[in-house]
C-alpha cells in the first residue's frame, strides 16, 4: 500500500505545472514583509511573481533603497526590478554585482539573484524576459518568463528554463551560512547570441533561435533589469549597460 500511494503522489507531483511546483517548494519560507516597504529609487519599477501576488503579496513588501550604482534590497516576494529608461539594443553587455552580506539570512535555503535581459511589456501579464542568477551554493541557473511558455505534459507554466540549476565552478561558495558572497554577473549579447557570465567566466551560451521564439524571448532587444527570489538579502553595485 505504502509503495502505490508513493507512485501516486510522484505521478501527481510530475503532472503539477511548474508555476505550482515552484509555489510548493517555497512553503517552507513564507514571503515576508519589509517594514516601510516600496522602491526607493526614482524611475524604478517592480513585479512580484504571480503566487506571492495570489497570496496577496505586494511590491511594498519589500524594500528597495539607495541609488541605480549602489542598490540596497531587502527582498519578501519573488520580483524583477527596472527602469523603463534602461534598455539595450544590437549587441550590448549588461552586469553588475550582487554582495548577499549574511547568506540565507532570512530563508532555510538557497535562493538566488542576478540580471535580466530582453525584458517586454513589463507592465503587463504578457511580460518576457531571461535571466541569469547564481546562489550562494555554488549552483547557476538560466530561466525566463513568457506566459505561453510550457512544460511537461504540454502545461502552460509562465516559465522555461534554457539551463537548469547546476553547480559551476565560477561561481563562489559562500563559507557557512551567514558569511557573506560575492558574484559578479554580466550578460552579453552580440552578433544574436547571448552568454552569461559569472565571475568572468561564461556559464551559458545561447544561440538567438535558442533564447528567441515561440514560448521564449520576443527579442534580445528590450529592458534589462534586476531578478531577486524571494527572502533574500544582497547589494548590487555598478549595475549598468556597458
């Protein structure tokens, strides 16, 4: 009976879109709220994922502080951050780096950070983007956001994945929980293919018709900005277009 009910209950689990899977991994730590919460910094912008926004989180949750060089956030729900004003076009190198000065202070695992590109209709429940983000574990992932996009079984998930968590070596390990990590992050796009570094060393590789498609990226081109996951503490520096 114990053996049925656990084929059952994998069977359920593969079937679960991710969007719901992903809400699910998350429980554990419940979105938490920053006092005197919002988006400090002129011209910029925020989006909360869809199950915080379900589970009546907002924006204001969270905190967003300082300046577009020097960027202090105090993340509850899941988010990207932009300024409409910061897009790229053509070939363009986007990067900046993200300092998390106590890993998983507010959290039970690890949850990661780093930079989109490609962002569209960002106002929107249209939107699209990719982002790459390490953790302070050592492990990389390259996801993004379009809301045809699907997963197993043909689900209409919100998400596809170009590369999914793995440890890479680039990527700093942070000493023990607590301490803090550093990663350097930048993503490059030229002549149509885009490649995400970490640390000056490049992690992933795309090809336009890759990243660029149906379910995908509408284009290389658009807003470029910050994604965060939810309960994390870490500083960005020197974010920017090069």
């Amino acid at each position: 009976m114990r053996v049925v009910k656990a084929c059952v209950t994998a069977a359920i689990v593969v079937a679960m879109p991710f969007a719901v899977q992903l809400a699910a991994r998350q429980m554990g730590d419940t979105d938490r709220k920053i006092p005197d919460g919002g988006i400090k910094i002129a011209g910029w912008k925020g989006r909360i994922d869809p199950q915080s926004t379900k589970a009546g989180g907002t924006i204001n949750d969270s905190k967003v502080s300082g300046t577009d060089k020097d960027m202090k956030l105090e993340i509850g729900p899941a988010a990207v951050y932009w300024n409409p004003a910061n897009t790229a076009s053509g070939d363009y190198t986007v990067k900046a780096t993200f300092t998390e000065p106590h890993y998983m202070s507010a959290n039970s695992h690890d949850h990661p950070y780093g930079i989109f590109i490609g962002g569209t209709k960002m106002d929107t429940d249209q939107i699209t983007l990719v982002y790459c983000v390490p953790y302070g574990d050592g492990g990389v992932l390259v996801r993004g956001f379009n809301p045809t996009a699907t997963g197993r079984g043909g689900n209409v998930t919100g998400v596809f994945t170009l590369q999914p968590k793995a440890v890479n070596e680039a990527v700093h390990k942070a000493a023990e929980k607590g301490a803090s990590v550093t990663q350097d992050v930048m993503w490059t796009v030229k002549g149509g293919k885009a490649e995400c570094s970490v640390n000056g060393k490049v992690v992933g590789s795309f090809e336009k018709d890759q990243i660029v498609g149906a379910g995908k990226l509408d284009s290389l081109d658009g807003v470029y900005g910050i994604r965060v996951s939810h309960n994390v503490d870490v500083n960005v520096t020197g974010f920017g277009k090069q």
